[in-house]
C-alpha cells in the first residue's frame, strides 16, 4: 500500500469523528430545528392518544398499540432533515474548501450519517419518556429492550442512508425538505396505528409487504409482546431478522449510491 493511500485510510477515523462533530454543532446552533426535535415527539404522541385513540379499535389500549409507531414516525422525520443539511453543503461551496484540505471525502456523508444516527437516538428517548409519562409501560427485558433499540438504530440508519442519497442529487434544500413527507406518509400506511386488516384489500397488501410494517412489529413485540392484531406476537424472530434485512439492504444501497453521486459531483 503506497503512503498516501495508507496515509488516507489512517486518516478515514479522526475525520469522521470531525465531520460527524461538525455535523452536531450545525444541528445545535439551530434553535427552530432543535425546538421542532424536541417538541414534536411530544405533540406527534399526545394528538394520536388523546385525539385519535378514542375511536381507534385495536383490541388493546391504544398507547401500548401506538407507541412504536409513533417512535419510527418522529425517527423518520428527524431523519429526513438529513437531507436538508446534505443539500446545504453540497450548495454552499463548503465541498470545495474540504476538496482543498487532506479529508477524506467519504467521511463528509459518514459524519452526516453519524450525527443523525445520535440525534434520532435522543427523539427516541424523548418519544418513550413521553409515552412512560402518560402511562405505556413495556413488558420487555434487558434482552428485549436491546433487541428493539437494536432494530431502531438499523432503522434510523437506514432512513438516514436513504436522506444522504436524497441530498446529494437534489439541488436545493427546499426540494430536499419534500422527502420528509415520505419518510411521514410511510408508517401510515403500515401497522403503526390500525391493524392491516382493517384496511382495504389493495392497500392491505401493500402495508403488509412494505419495509417499515416489520419494523414496527419487530418493537412492538420486542417492548410490549404483541402482534398487529393485538394478539400475542409469535414468529418474532424471524419478523425481526426481515426487519434488519430490510433496513441493512437500504442502507447499503443508498450509501453506496450516495457515495457514488457525491464523486461524480464532486469532480
């Protein structure tokens, strides 16, 4: 291996931690987007349990039913603004002064991955502590709670893999905030907040088959061991190895994606 390319991979490390650094501090010297991660878990939670609860029928008490989509859909949403910042920094000439330093280019969308991954952790905390407040208690164990943060953060990753692509080929951050409107629109249509079969049949079958519907049923059997239905989850193991396929394939092929749109960008 030549100098400089070891000299490269040796650096790969101390820059993303750079970058995803970087990445934080911008996200934290934003009071509008702060203000918004953290009180819309709260709003997002309190409106499907006190407004939307009372007529939803799911054979169990609705927050037990709705938390984990709740957790997936606020992930989505701060996921999504991944985009927006990506777009920022391809627009903003920033590149070019990174292109002119010894940084390796990989870890400018690493450090963006990075960074939402930990932010999105923290909404999560915020969803579940809501959620605790106003009276979801999970049934689940050490190996349990592990096994749905596990599946959480693969679905964070993914999601966010899927933003970096998305600003690296938009060209302006207002198209790039248009994405955050799938990443919502998505648990909707999933079991997140009404059973698949109360559905009609053609959008039955695509809630059933779609990537985020194992999601959702791999936490909520892992926290509260229950199915869509309402019945007692079986299966779960094989549900949750669908689900971290799912997001392990998105984030592969968004990433790889991503880092091929960003070279070409970029030359």
């Amino acid at each position: 291996m030549s100098a400089p390319v070891q000299a490269r991979w040796t650096r790969l490390g101390p820059d993303t931690a750079t970058m995803t650094g970087r990445a934080l501090r911008l996200a934290s010297r934003d009071p509008d987007e702060l203000l918004v991660a953290l009180l819309m878990p709260t709003v997002i939670m309190l409106l499907f349990v006190y407004v939307f609860g009372g007529a939803m029928e799911v054979g169990t008490d609705y927050l037990t039913y709705a938390t984990p989509g709740v957790i997936l859909l606020c992930a989505g949403f701060g996921a999504s603004n991944t985009a927006i910042a990506v777009t920022q920094d391809m627009a903003d000439g920033i590149m070019d002064r990174f292109r002119s330093m010894p940084v390796a280019s990989a870890t400018v969308l690493a450090g963006h991955v990075l960074a939402s991954v930990a932010r999105n952790l923290v909404t999560t905390a915020i969803v579940l502590g809501v959620a605790a407040l106003i009276g979801f208690r999970a049934d689940a164990g050490p190996a349990g709670w592990a096994g749905a943060v596990a599946v959480v953060a693969a679905y964070i990753l993914a999601i966010t893999c899927v933003s970096v692509f998305v600003g690296v080929v938009v060209r302006t951050p207002a198209a790039a905030g248009g994405f955050g409107f799938v990443m919502l629109f998505l648990p909707y249509v999933s079991s997140a907040f009404v059973p698949p079969e109360t559905m009609p049949a053609w959008l039955r079958g695509f809630a059933e088959v779609q990537p985020v519907t194992p999601v959702i049923e791999s936490v909520r059997g892992l926290l509260v061991g229950m199915a869509s239905d309402g019945t007692p989850a079986v299966g779960l193991g094989s549900t949750v190895a669908v689900a971290l396929a799912w997001c392990a394939g998105a984030a592969v092929l968004f990433l790889t994606a991503a880092s091929w749109a960003f070279a070409r960008r970029n030359r």
